[in-house]
C-alpha cells in the first residue's frame, strides 16, 4: 500500500514574507508620490508677485496692471504689480534673475530688454530667464505730419532715397522706436537723421509741432492726433489692418514681409522655474487671453490682446534677438 504524497503550501512562509514587505514599501513609496502630486497640485498657494520694471503710468505699467486686475480668478491666486523701474527696465529684471525659481515671481518683458543687451547697457537678455506667455502687442505706425507731402509709404521712400539724411525721424535713442526706424533704412537702404526723446509723447508733440518730419507712433499715443487731421499714419506694422485705422496698410500688404513693427509685451519667469510651474501660469493667461473684460480693457489701453504660449514666445524673442543684433550697429550711431 503506497503512502499518500504529502502537500506542501504553494509559497514558502519567507517567500509570502517578502512579498508582504515589499508591497509596505511599495506603498509608503505611492504614498509619498501621491503627496508630491497633491502639493505640486496646489500650486500656486500664495500669491504670485509681478515685477514690471517701469515707473506706474507708462504703457507698460497700464497694461500690466490689466492683466494684474483680472488674472486671480483664472490663476487662483492675487497677481500684486511691484514697480521696479530704472536703467529703462533693467533694474527690476535683474532683481527678478535673482529671484527663487519656484515659480512665485514673475515679470514683464518687452523688446526693449533686446535692445538694452545689443546697445551694452545690460548683460541680461531674454534667455537668461524662462518665457511664460506673450500677452498683449501694440502695433506700431510710421507717423508723419499731415502737412507733409507724403501720402504712401512709397512716396515717402522716394523722397528718402533721393535725400539721404535729410528726413527727420523722432525716435527713443537706443530703444525700439530707434529699432523699428532702423528696420525701415534697412529695407530699403536708407538713411535718417534721428532726433532722440525721452517718451512717445514728447516726440509725438515734437511731430504735431512740425519739430521733426516722422516718428513711430501707435494709436494711443497719435490715434487723436489723426483723427484731428494734424498728424497721418501712413504703414503699421501688425499681420493685419487695425479696426481703429481700417485705411491704413500694413507693411505687408506693401511688400516687405521683414517689417513686423509691434512691442509685444508678455511674462517671463527666473531661470530653471520648474516646467509644470511654468505650464499652471501659461494656461492662466491663456483662458484670461478670452475674457471679454479683459479683452476690452487691453482695447482701451491702446493695445490688443496677443496671446502665445512658452514655446512661441521664446521663438518669437529668438527672432526678435538675431534682427536686434544685426541692426545694432546703427542703433549706435
């Protein structure tokens, strides 16, 4: 008579032993994961302070404060604007560098921190920091007294081309005004003499007065001016003809794609912010880029909204940098 076969348990006792073990790590271990998420989840859970590196009043103070006004109910948080002014706009961009990277600081950026690099008035430039999101562009116009004889943009390249030098053309030294008239000799191999000013509105006074022949202008700053018949627009620099200015053709329409005559103001953050960091701000200012209210306000600030993300604002700046650098020679004179 043969004995039974004992049975034995499928999994030794030590075996069950370390697989209950392991699965106690794996636990604490999803655990710990979950909490990472959850407090990467809560960001941002205080608010996010807003350098805007010029004096309160300017341009880009008033649309920064557009975007401070409405940018709590689609962030979550209070957006306080931090005047930082000094060195035109460097100071407060070089106290954001300093900044934590933990993506509770943010600032404003413009092509005038391009132009600051080029003309050796700064070592920063756009790409020791983290492109956020552009936010609102404010179209640029070649602006002449209407008592000139210049009708076209083409009338006024004739004229310049057969009198080099002799156009006066009101600009911010060194500034992006000084940029956009640059990129114009450029296209057409002219010459100007520049009149240098402080602000917009003092070189647009000088222009009413007959003090100087042109000057780049928006609507904010001349749109009364025209409408008076004392000044004329004849280009603007955007993709697309204005609502405000329907009469008046881009630079493109005219044949010189190369003059995108915008200032394009948007958020940048302290290098290495982490990119999910980033992303949370970026989506932010995408669903305020649709708001209706803030739409209209942006419109009545002379400005309108002009939203891209990371990634294109960053080519956009990149761009921007390598047309800067390659007029920056000019720029100097």
């Amino acid at each position: 008579m043969s004995l039974p076969t004992p049975q034995h348990p499928s999994e030794p006792r030590p075996t069950r032993l370390k697989l209950a073990i392991g699965g106690l790590v794996l636990g604490t271990a999803l655990g710990a994961t979950a909490t990472a998420l959850a407090q990467s989840d809560s960001y941002p859970d205080k608010p996010v302070e807003f350098i805007v590196p010029w004096s309160p009043g300017g341009g880009s103070d008033t649309l920064m404060r557009v975007i401070s006004n409405h940018a709590e109910e689609y962030l979550g948080q209070p957006m306080p604007v931090i005047n930082m002014p000094g060195v035109s706009g460097t100071t407060g961009l070089q106290e954001l560098a300093k900044r934590d990277p933990d993506g509770y600081t943010v600032g404003q950026i413009h092509e005038g921190l391009l132009v600051a690099n080029h003309t050796q008035l700064t070592q920063l430039n756009w790409d020791d920091f983290t492109p956020v999101a552009a936010m609102t562009a404010s179209p640029q116009y070649l602006t002449v007294n209407a008592d000139s004889p210049w009708q076209t943009f083409g009338e006024f390249v004739d004229y310049a081309k057969d009198n080099p030098g002799e156009i006066r053309v009101g600009v911010t030294l060194g500034g992006i005004p000084h940029v956009h008239a640059a990129m114009m000799e450029d296209a057409e191999n002219l010459s100007f003499r520049y009149v240098g000013f402080e602000g917009t509105g003092s070189r647009i006074r000088a222009l009413v007065g007959g003090h100087i022949d042109a000057a780049i202008g928006d609507i904010a700053s001349s749109g009364e001016f025209v409408k008076n018949g004392d000044l004329r627009f004849l280009a603007v620099g955007s993709t697309e003809r204005q609502e405000e200015s329907p009469d008046v053709p881009t630079f493109q329409e005219l044949g010189y794609d190369s003059l995108s005559l915008n200032i394009v103001r948007g958020l940048i953050a302290p290098k290495g912010t982490p990119e999910d960091r980033v992303a949370v701000l970026a989506d932010a200012m995408r669903e305020l880029s649709g708001d209706e209210q803030f739409i209209q306000a942006v419109h009545n600030a002379g400005a309108q909204v002009h939203f891209e993300g990371p990634e294109a604002f960053a080519d956009y700046l990149e761009t921007t940098d390598k047309t800067i650098e390659r007029l920056s020679g000019k720029l100097a004179k």
